[in-house]
C-alpha cells in the first residue's frame, strides 16, 4: 500500500461521516484521489447498523428518538455500533486489486487493522485479530472492523476503536437479549469490552490516542503520511452522496426479507444454572448469549458466545465448533459441563425455529414483522 494522506475530521455528523468514507474508497477506486487514511470522532452519539441488517431488530429507536441519538446504515458488514466523541473512527481508502473478494475479507481485516495494532502496541497493549472481525486484549474486544469494496474498485476499511465507552447507554441503544437491565447486566458486558483507557491505566486523550494510530500505520507499511485536507471535488462529492443517500429514509430503514426470530433455553447443571439466549437470522445464529450463576472465565465465555457469532444453525457445525473452544478453555470451562451446553444451544435453537414459523406472512408472500416501524 501506498498510504501518502491522512485527513483528521472532529466532530462530524453521523450522514457526513458515513458520506465521506464512501466518498474517498470511490474516488481511490478511480485514481481521482490519493489512498487516505481519515482518523475522526463524531460530535453526538450516533448508532450505526451494518449493511445487511435490519435496524428495527438491532436498535432501540425509541430510545434513540427520546434521546437524540442519529441512527443510520453503513456501507460495511457488521453488527450494530455506537460511535461518539469517545470512539475514534479508522477509515482507510485505497484501491482494490482485480482478485480482491470477500472471500478473504477476514485477511485483508487483518492486514489493514496492522495500524491499530501497532499504534496501541506502542502503548503497551498487546492485541491481536481475533474471530471475524474484532481487534481483542486478552479476549475483550476494543476494535470493530468492517471492509466494502465500490463499485469503481475502491476498497474502505473501517475501524471503531473503543477509547472509552459508555456501556450503560450502549445496552439501552442496542437490542440486547437482556429483558432488564440491570447492574448485573452492565457489569457483564462491561467485562467482554475493553477500553484504551482501561488498558493503558491512564485518562488519554482522543488525540493522544489518534497520534499513536497514525505512527502506527506509518510503521506498519513503512510508508511517509502527510496531512492533508479536502479537495474541492471531493466536498462536492461528498455532499451530494450524504444528501442522496446518508439523508434517505430509504436507505436507513432498509429491511431484509429474512425477520429474526429468538428463543430462550435454560438448564440446571452441576456447575449451576446455565441460561442461553440465541437470535436466529434464516438458518444463520446471528448472536449468542451465555448466563447463569455458574463460575467461570469472562474470557471463556466471551469466546463461546463470539464464536457462535453468525454461524451456521447446523448440529453438526455447531458442535464442532463448541468442541474448538473447550479445547481452548479446557481448564475454564471445567465447571461448566459441554454436553449441557449443547443441551441448552439445541433447546434455544428449536425454539428460536418455531418462533420464526409464527411470523405472519401476507398474501403475496412478503415476512411481516409484528410492530414494525413503517418509515
């Protein structure tokens, strides 16, 4: 890569910031710009679901609305994020080779987030790429990481990076399984993040934080990134994508045909009780929740429950990957017997079908989702 700008933006809207992202990867596709990589924050609070989901069943909009918090889609796959003054946003621009897919998306994350790693390794963090998308510290994630290539060959890749976080108001924006939130709640959730401020021991700041990224990639890639700013086209650029697209119901509001579906098991075991909460996506599990009074790592059960993040709702797959992670953990998840488990995910999966089953459908056979919101 030949990264040659780096453009820093504080302060922008949840429509602008999303607009230029895009922007920049088109142009970079086209040769019109010079690759680029943007480190900024947004002025409020905004949540931002990924491209394929559906917002209703991933964001509290109601909470949303009350609370003044934007919300909008991104144009990189992904789970739902909050991003705000506290959160710095990683963008990188560059062009797409002609073999590049997204069948090595999970590579190419890990090249491209090598920036971040080396940018907090200077600070005494020791992360790593783990799962599908995630920058983790002893197995908390503190990094989201999302790629999507344009239409002109462009590639953007796209970072979250946690300097600090509010938890409490992340749980009340984003659908959770939890059906109360509790301090218990919080606290858990809590355990499976991290922070950079939380690692690093000290109160940085955002800026402290965005300098160390940049070295960061200018090691990495051994490259020489100077600032820079806007051109005139790439404003008009960006303007007319925010207004034609970032600012279009259409395009926020978006719905899949595929409505998600839950289902809840809990199970007694000698360790305690263990309560599974799965959300099911057509045949794919789109998240796992892992509770109960029984003793154990944070970090064991945090790679279960990520690990069964968008998997196959298949026995077989299912099974093999939770022999992988006892694998791993096999000393952690002693107290927390497998073949319960796998008792509680069947249950939970069963149950999470028959709900899908109850969802209406209309005449022409279109899913109707019960309680929509019909923008």
């Amino acid at each position: 890569m030949n990264i040659s700008r780096y453009i820093e933006d504080n302060q922008v809207s949840a429509t602008s910031g999303l607009a230029i992202d895009e922007m920049l990867a088109s142009r970079v596709g086209t040769g019109q710009s010079p690759q680029t990589l943007r480190l900024y924050t947004y002025k409020s609070h905004c949540a931002l679901v990924g491209r394929f989901q559906n917002i209703e069943s991933e964001l509290n909009l109601d909470y949303c609305l009350e609370h003044g918090i934007s919300v909008n889609r991104r144009p990189t796959g992904g789970g739902a994020i909050i991003m705000g003054s506290e959160q710095l946003g990683v963008a990188l621009a560059i062009p797409g080779k002609s073999d590049d897919s997204y069948a090595g998306v999970r590579e190419q994350m890990a090249r491209f987030s090598r920036g971040i790693v080396a940018g907090l390794s200077s600070l005494g963090c020791s992360i790593e790429f783990r799962r599908k998308n995630d920058l983790e510290i002893a197995g908390k994630k503190i990094a989201g990481l999302g790629l999507h290539r344009t239409p002109s060959g462009g590639l953007l890749f796209h970072a979250s990076l946690l300097v600090d976080l509010d938890v409490p108001l992340m749980l009340n924006v984003l659908n959770t399984p939890f059906e109360k939130l509790s301090d218990k709640e919080i606290s858990t959730v809590a355990e499976r993040t991290t922070t950079v401020r939380r690692e690093v021991g000290e109160n940085l700041s955002v800026d402290e934080v965005r300098e160390k990224i940049l070295e960061g990639y200018q090691e990495a890639f051994q490259v020489d990134i100077q600032k820079g700013n806007y051109s005139d086209a790439e404003l008009v650029e960006a303007q007319n994508l925010e207004n034609s697209k970032y600012l279009d119901k259409n395009w926020i509001y978006q719905t899949t045909d595929v409505p998600d579906s839950t289902g809840k098991a809990k199970v007694k075991t000698a360790g305690g009780l263990l309560d599974v909460r799965m959300v099911l996506a057509g045949k794919m599990i789109k998240s796992t929740f892992i509770g109960g009074d029984f003793f154990t790592s944070e970090n064991a059960i945090a790679d279960l429950e990520q690990s069964l993040r968008w998997h196959s709702s298949q026995s077989k797959l299912i099974l093999g990957t939770i022999n992988k992670v006892y694998k791993r953990w096999s000393d952690d998840l002693a107290t927390l017997p497998q073949e319960a488990l796998i008792r509680a995910l069947e249950m939970a999966l069963k149950r999470a079908e028959v709900s899908a089953k109850k969802v209406a459908v209309d005449p022409y056979g279109c899913f109707v989702s019960p309680g929509s919101v019909h923008v």
